[in-house]
C-alpha cells in the first residue's frame, strides 16, 4: 500500500509538477516530512528532485 501511494506521488511531483507538500497531502500523508522521509528510503533520492 505505501509504494502505491510513493509512487503515486512521485507521478503527481514530475508529471502535475506539483509542490511535494501538496502531492503528500493528496496522497494521504498529514506531515510532508514523513512523506519526505518514506519517499527518500522507497526511492533512495528526495522528492524534491522529481520536481
């Protein structure tokens, strides 16, 4: 369930070109640092370079 929401967002940040705080929130996270930090650890680079 989480690489699907991970990967969700990484297909919001680089296609919708969306901020990683509003692609976090759309994909269920509360606080865009946990989203940041699962991000970094499933993809092994920060949201921020989808951008």
């Amino acid at each position: 369930m989480r690489a699907r929401r991970l990967d969700a967002a990484r297909d919001l940040l680089i296609h919708q070109r969306l901020s990683v705080t509003e692609a976090s929130f759309r994909v269920g996270y509360a606080h865009p640092a946990n989203f940041a930090t699962a991000f970094r650890r499933h993809f092994g680079y920060s949201p921020s370079r989808c951008q």
